[in-house]
C-alpha cells in the first residue's frame, strides 16, 4: 500500500486517476544526493496537478548516466526518501535510459522536467503534447546541481 509501484500497478493507478478527472503530473531524475533543487522541483510538479508521480532510474540505468561510480544511494533508499516527500504521492523505478516507456503508460497531463533542459529535448514531450498535455520547465537554481555537490566532496577528500 505504499508510494513505491510497479510499472503495472502505476499504469492501472493512471486509469483510474484519470476516470476520477485527477490531473496527473510526471517527473523524473536518478534523484542520486537529494538537494534544495530537487524539493523545489518537486513542490513545484505538485502544484500544477493534483497526482504527482516520480519516475527513478534504477542503479542501472544511473551507472549507464552518470558514471561507474554512481549512484551514491542505492534506488531502493532513493525510492523510500522520495516516497517520504508530502509532496510525491507515487515513485516508479525504471530501467531504461528514459523515462519513454513510464511517459506512455501514465499518460501525465504536465510532464515536468528541470531547467537544464530544452523544451525541444524533453524525452515524452511527443507523447504528451499529442494528446493535449503539457511540459513545464522548472528553471534551474543557481549553483546548486549534484555534480556541484560531489564536487566539493571531492575536494574536501583531498
């Protein structure tokens, strides 16, 4: 009964959401070391709809990102901190490099991505306007971005 579902039990969860009139809203990140950003994001996606789902990349799907030496937390505590969150009601692991296949299960009414990205480069972003919906883009806040953050760790170690 948790926050944390299955690719099936988040695409039976969209249905019904949309039956009941519920506007969806969807994001997604590796969400790695959790900062002010991502919460900013996040309250942000909550607000423009009433249903805020979170897809994750799995452990995977980071390393194929990011690096061999990502993610710091494994996606099982990814998941449950972002579940914590008021703001998220569900969280959906993918392992894919993208979020393609989540995007066309859920069908999200706002599809919400952070500012280093173009609207024009938004993966999903043919899915959703298709159909009417819309992409939000949340502008970046200065200075803060996980790379930052692991870099002065780094530096620190030093």
């Amino acid at each position: 009964m948790g926050k944390i579902k299955s690719f099936r039990e988040i695409e039976k969860i969209s249905r019904q959401l949309k039956k009941k009139g519920r506007k969806i809203v969807f994001t997604n990140g590796c969400f790695d070391i959790l900062h002010k950003g991502h919460i900013r994001l996040l309250k942000k996606a909550k607000s423009l709809g009433d249903v805020l789902i979170v897809g994750l990349n799995t452990d995977s799907s980071v390393r194929r990102l990011k690096g061999k030496d990502r993610p710091f937390l494994k996606e099982d505590d990814r998941a449950e901190i972002l579940s914590a969150l008021e703001m998220v009601d569900y969280v959906v692991l993918f392992p894919q490099d993208t979020p393609y296949k989540l995007i066309k299960i859920i069908k999200p009414d706002v599809l919400v991505k952070g500012g280093d990205y173009k609207k024009e480069g938004v993966v999903g972003r043919d899915i959703v306007e298709d159909y009417g919906g819309r992409v939000y883009i949340f502008p970046v806040i200065k200075g803060i971005s996980t790379t930052k953050i692991v870099e002065k760790v780094k530096r620190l170690e030093k």
